[in-house]
C-alpha cells in the first residue's frame, strides 16, 4: 500500500477525485485482514472490536484463508473495482467480482495483471504456476513475496481450483458487504463525499504536484510517462495509509480522509496535534527520527541499521510521515527524510490548544509562558 510512483510525467496529466463504496469496502476488508496494523490504523481497536462483533467464526476463517494477514492479496481487486461506475454500490462491485471468469479471477489474486507484480516476476510465470507447475509455483512465491503472510496467502491461492479460489472470493466478500460494509458506509460515505470535493477545490487551487504532495501528506507521487489520468480517492478506513495502483493509463492514488472540522467538540484538540502526540510517543519512532537528523535513508537502509523487519518498520514510517514529521521521495526505493518544519508546527499546536499557565499555576490567556 505504502508506496510511491516512479518516473517523470512527459505530457499533461489529468486529475479525478472520486470518493468511491466500492474503493472503501475493499480496503474495509484489508484494514480487518491485517490486524498486525492495529496500531497503525487511525480507526483504532474500537473499530476492529466492533466489526469482530458482527461477523462469525466461518467468515473469520474465510479472511484468514484468503489473506493470511497479507493486503496484496486483496488489493489487486482494485482492477475490478476501477472499471465500475465510481457511484456503484458495495454491492455492485461484489456482483461484478461475481460475474468474472472464476480463471481470470484467481489469476487476478495472484498478480497477473497487476504492474507491480509484473514487473517482479515474468507473467509466464505467475501463469504457469496458476496451471500448477510445482517449479512457477515456488519462483513466483520467491519473487512476488512481501513477507510470510504473503508467501502463505499466494500458497493458498495456488492450492485451490479455480472455482474454489471464485467461491471463497465471493462469498467473503458478499457476507462482509451485508454484514459490516452496508452500515460503513452510511456513516462514512457522506463523509468521503464531503472530502472529494474538498479535495477537488485544494486542486483547483495548487498545481498537481503541490496537491499530491499535500494530499497524501509527504508522499512524492510523479506519474509514469503513459499515464493521462490520476484518480485521487479519500479513505477514511485506512487512514493513514496511502494506496497505490495502476491500471492502463491511470494512476490511482488513495489518500487519508482530513477529519479536524469532523465533531463539534470545542475542547477537543486539533487532530493534527493528536497525530504529532501519537506519532513521538514511541521510543522506536524516537529513534527513527533521530537517525533521520544525520541524513535520508531508504527503508531497508533503516531496517539493517535498526535490525527491526521492513514490514514492521514501515508502519512506524508511515505514522511519522501522516504526522507530517517525515517525507518519503518518489520510486519503490524512495527516501525518507525529515520535515524540516515540524518543531516549529508541534510549538504552535500546543500553544494554540493549550491556555497558558502563569507561575502560580493559575491560568493566564492562550499560549504558553515560562
């Protein structure tokens, strides 16, 4: 998911923004399939305690059984979601995964027509280990991997027919769509609707690359030379995390839904604080930016210097970057680096949300004196 695009745009890219149900119920689906990421969703234990609730032990075995705790897995869904309506329902898009060929649906999961798969490994290979060749199987496992529960996830994939792989798609799909997505997207849908257009003026207003730099809050996105279209999305599921995808000539780019003017609480404090308070209070993410003083480092610089697995280290990164600590460059081997602004903006959250306190203890106005 956390990633950025690579290559210069030659030409003049045209942007969307679109707030889509069946972009949010897939990436529902993700968030709850890889709960290792509890602490770095901002929807918190609450949400996964809530939707625990009103699923059963069938369909928690069928998640496990499809996913294995791996999003790539359920993410290259996206190609059947892109070719919908962006207004189709959550349903829709279940009948559309329905109607594909139970073939090209199973090679779907496995990445054969994913750009990023493609790139890793040769699509003769993910097509020949998907006709059960023992030799394919184990390359494309090697290659397409992105840890243990990846290499389990494509395992499961290749052990079941084609129509077996269909059945257990559709059917965990379906009973998460009526039995978590539905009541979702009624809370969360106006939301998103809300933030699309929010999003539509902030590109109206910046040049593309300052709103993508903006919109996924330090992420450099630079779209590939055959791109025409990037589609922008908010999520509020999976905040906040990006989402990267290619299909054809379009790019589409899944940004963290902005919620500060969300509630009507005077006394809250704003959510970018909260972030920056949550972000620092770990002695792990601490150490992170210290080493981030003494130069820029990509991931796996970072997860050798620290001896912490990439997977594990990239949550860390991710909550710094949606802090607006860090920034990570463009390219699957982007650098992260620090923002140099963030003590001075840290500084003046506090001082606007906290009154200030006078010797004596007794409140003295907005601000905060010595």
């Amino acid at each position: 998911m956390e990633r950025t695009l690579t290559a210069p745009t030659h030409h003049e890219t045209a942007i969307r923004i679109t707030a889509r149900p069946a972009y949010e119920l897939l990436l529902s689906l993700v968030a709850f399939s890889t709960p290792a990421r509890v602490d770095s969703y901002d929807v918190g234990s609450k949400w996964f305690a809530d939707v625990d609730g009103r699923i059963d032990d069938p369909l928690r075995a069928q998640i496990t059984r499809l996913s294995n705790g791996c999003e790539h897995i359920l993410i290259r869904l996206f190609d059947v979601a892109i070719d919908l309506p962006p207004t189709a329902s959550g349903e829709a898009f279940v009948s559309a995964v329905e109607a594909l060929e139970p073939s090209r649906l199973r090679l779907t999961l496995l990445g054969y027509f994913a750009r990023r798969s493609r790139r890793r490994v040769d699509p003769a290979i993910i097509l020949e280990a998907a006709r059960g060749d023992g030799t394919a199987a184990r390359r494309l496992i090697e290659d397409n991997s992105d840890g243990p529960e990846c290499e389990r996830a494509l395992s499961n994939v290749l052990g079941l027919t084609d129509a077996a792989a269909a059945e257990l798609v559709v059917s965990t799909l379906r009973a998460w769509q009526e039995r978590v997505f539905d009541g979702l997207w009624a809370v969360v849908g106006p939301i998103l609707a809300d933030e699309a257009e929010r999003l539509r003026g902030r590109s109206r207003e910046l040049g593309l690359d300052a709103f993508l730099a903006e919109a996924t809050n330090g992420a450099d996105v630079v779209a590939a030379p055959d791109v025409d279209e990037i589609e922008v999305f908010p999520t509020w599921v999976l905040r906040p995390w990006n989402v990267f995808w290619e299909r054809g000539t379009t790019q589409v780019v899944g940004v963290a839904a902005q919620l500060d003017d969300i509630g009507s609480d005077p006394d809250a404090p704003p959510q970018r604080l909260v972030q920056l308070a949550r972000a620092l209070g770990d002695e792990r993410r601490l150490r992170v930016l210290r080493r981030l003083t003494t130069g820029n480092y990509t991931l796996q610089e970072l997860s050798e210097h620290f001896g912490i697995p990439k997977t594990t280290l990239l949550h860390h990164l991710v909550i710094l970057r949606s802090a607006g600590i860090v920034r990570v460059g463009a390219g699957p081997t982007g650098r992260y680096s620090l923002r140099p602004r963030m003590p001075v903006d840290l500084h003046r959250l506090l001082d606007g949300y906290l009154p200030a306190v006078t010797r004596n203890g007794s409140p003295g106005g907005p601000g905060i004196v010595g």
